[in-house]
C-alpha cells in the first residue's frame, strides 16, 4: 500500500462528509492495487487527493 493512502480515510468525517470522501477513497485504493508502483502512480493518486481535500471543502460550503 502506498503512503499516501493514509490520507484517503475517511471514517473519522461526519457522514455528510463520508458522502464525498467514500467514493474517491474507494477509487484511490483500486487504482492503489490495480497499477504498479512508479511516479505517474504516485501523482495520480495526489492529484486525486488534491481533488478530495477540495470537494470534502465544497461540501463544508
């Protein structure tokens, strides 16, 4: 599991934040096992994180 998955949690949110995070998560930890280890991976998958930490933010309105 990449490091960054940490990040993807998202049990700890209240769940009308759970509504946006969950299913980005859940794509992050596909991509995680689906693709091999490497650079492009590991922006994918922060630039997915950049995209959460956003629409969970959008959702705070």
């Amino acid at each position: 599991m990449s490091p960054i998955m940490k990040y993807f949690n998202y049990e700890h949110l209240p769940e009308h934040l759970q509504e946006v995070s969950k299913p980005i998560g859940d794509l992050a930890r596909q991509m995680d096992e689906a693709l091999p280890d490497g650079a492009e991976k590991s922006a994918g998958l922060r630039k997915l994180l950049e995209a959460k930490d956003c629409l969970v933010r959008a959702k705070l309105g």
